[in-house]
C-alpha cells in the first residue's frame, strides 16, 4: 500500500510541476539580499523567521550577523552549504535544495518531494545528505516515510532516495519494502556513512559504504546520529517516553563498544545534534540552541536565543 500511494503521489506531483521527484540543474537565482561568506570560528543557525545567521564561537550570545539566506534546514562545512527550503502552494509538499559554495553562491538546484527534516555536509565539503518527509510531518507520525538523498559535489552525483541501497541486518542481506533512512553523517574519508534505518517498528544504526553501495546494521534505537569530529563516537537521540517534551534524550556511543552514555539535558530533544568541539554538543530545544557535555557530566547552557539548524562551521583543511 505505501508503495502503490507513492506511485500516485508521484504522478501528482509531477503533472502539477515537473521539476519535483527529479533532479535538475538550473542558473542561480539572485539572492533577496547579498549573502555573506561562510567563516571559520562561527556556529551558523536559523531564526524562528528561517532566517539564517552566524555568531563567533567563543561569544555566542554576541550580535549576531545575518547571512543572507532563508532556509528551513541549514548545514555548511569546508567549501559547500546546503539550504532546504519547503515550498509552500497547492497539491502535495515539496522541497527545494539549494547547494551553494564557500561564498555562498548557488552551485545546483534539486526539487524533491516532501517537507525539509534534516540536512548535514561532510568535513570536506564534499558529501551533503538530506530527509524529506513524503507523508506525515513527524517521527510521531503513523505511517511516516522518509526520502534521504547524497550529493556528491565532485562527481555531481546525486541520489535523490537512498532506499535502494544495499542493507545488511545482523549480516544477512534484508529486503523489505517499508525500509527508511535518515540522518546520515559522513566520516572524514566522504564514503563511510553512519544513518538511521527503520524496519518493521524497530530502528537501527547503520554503518554504510558509499562506494560499494552498502550499509551494515550495528544496533538498534538510533536515530539522528552525528558524527563526531574524531570519527570515533556518534551523537544521536534515542526514545525514552519519560523524557518531557519529546519522547527523545540525548545520548553519546563509542563506536568501537558501541556503549553509550546518556547526556545531561533532561529534556526532550528532537534534533539530529552536532558536534562544537571534541567535548561538547549543541542541539535545538523550545526555539533556542543549547549545548551540553558529551561525557554525560555538567548541564545544558543556553547558546543562542531563537535559533534551529545549528552548524559548528570549519574551514576547508
């Protein structure tokens, strides 16, 4: 059933626009304003208008500049940015991906289905993934799928649904037709990937392989997972139904033991968190951006007042 009312969806979409569900490449549409270029030592975000902006690391709560860009999901690192913006109108939600460079000039254009959810970018610059939600417009939702998609900005590349790929649970190839994916973080290398996979109720973490086209479950009740800048344990959002707010807490996993601390926000938290620094994780609650010791000890301060998407920027190198 979800795949025979994606085929309708599908059709849908493409009779009243043709570019959505597609990949395309279009000249760069001039920007309402002048953007300004991505800078090392700043944690870029957006405001509760999509309004995004930067403030200098070492003083969050100091003015902070605009960038020029209205996104409803932001990410940048090294020489590329990525803007998802939802498309408001008639008929079923669709997306715009706006890949830029370093200077925050408009490289690519992609219109895909669904309403913007998460968005990251490798160190390098290189890999820039996204989630689109095509039905529901939350992980609470029943009956949500999601749609994740991989750019890679050297070969031009792009998968606009990573479904397909090649999974593996507890080693044994699996097929199924109600397979999601999302969050994916890429390693340093811009081929090892870690992502949510979601299956028949259960949620797994998965190791996956971009160059073979392949991803290895490692265990389950992951969800969002961000990698940290070492490459050696993830951040991610696990389900505690206690927690108030949203039933997510945050929590940290050695990848090599894959054991796991839960961190010191007792809130809930629905947020595919970052990494600012070896010790440290920011992450959006209540319309703010807090952060919060990797290590389970301390508690959360609040960084950035009216803010989402927030992105810990480094330079190429």
């Amino acid at each position: 059933m979800r795949r025979a009312w994606l085929t309708v969806a599908v059709a849908l979409v493409l009779a009243g626009a043709a570019t959505a569900y597609a990949v395309s490449v279009r000249q760069p549409a001039a920007p309402a304003t002048t953007p300004v270029a991505l800078a090392e030592d700043r944690i870029y975000f957006r405001d509760s208008a999509g309004q995004v902006a930067s403030v200098r690391t070492t003083d969050p709560s100091a003015d902070r500049e605009p960038l020029g860009l209205r996104c409803d999901r932001f990410a940048a690192a090294a020489t590329s940015a990525i803007c998802l913006t939802g498309d408001a109108g008639a008929g079923l939600p669709t997306t715009t991906a706006l890949i830029l460079d370093r200077d925050l000039h408009e490289t690519r254009r992609i219109h895909l289905a669904g309403i913007p959810s998460r968005a990251q970018v490798s160190r390098s610059g290189r890999m820039i993934s996204w989630t689109v939600f095509v039905t529901g417009d939350s992980y609470r939702a029943s009956g949500f799928s999601t749609w994740t998609g991989i750019l890679d900005t050297r070969t031009g590349y792009a998968v606009v649904n990573m479904e397909n790929i090649h999974l593996f649970i507890d080693g044994r190839r699996y097929h199924s037709p109600d397979v999601n994916y999302w969050g994916v973080t890429f390693a340093d290398d811009d081929t090892t990937f870690y992502a949510t996979a979601s299956t028949r109720g259960r949620t797994y973490l998965v190791r996956g392989d971009y160059a073979k086209w392949e991803a290895h479950t490692l265990t389950t009740g992951v969800e969002c997972p961000s990698l940290s800048p070492d490459g050696t344990r993830i951040v991610y959002k696990r389900r505690d139904d206690a927690a108030s707010g949203a039933p997510w807490r945050l929590a940290v996993m050695e990848l090599s033991s894959l054991r796991t601390v839960t961190l010191a926000e007792p809130h809930g938290v629905d947020d595919q968190a970052v990494w600012l620094d070896p010790a440290t994780v920011a992450y959006a609650r209540g319309g703010a951006i807090f952060a919060v010791p990797a290590d389970g000890t301390g508690t959360p301060r609040e960084l950035i007042r009216d803010g989402t998407s927030p992105v810990r920027y480094r330079a190429p190198g």
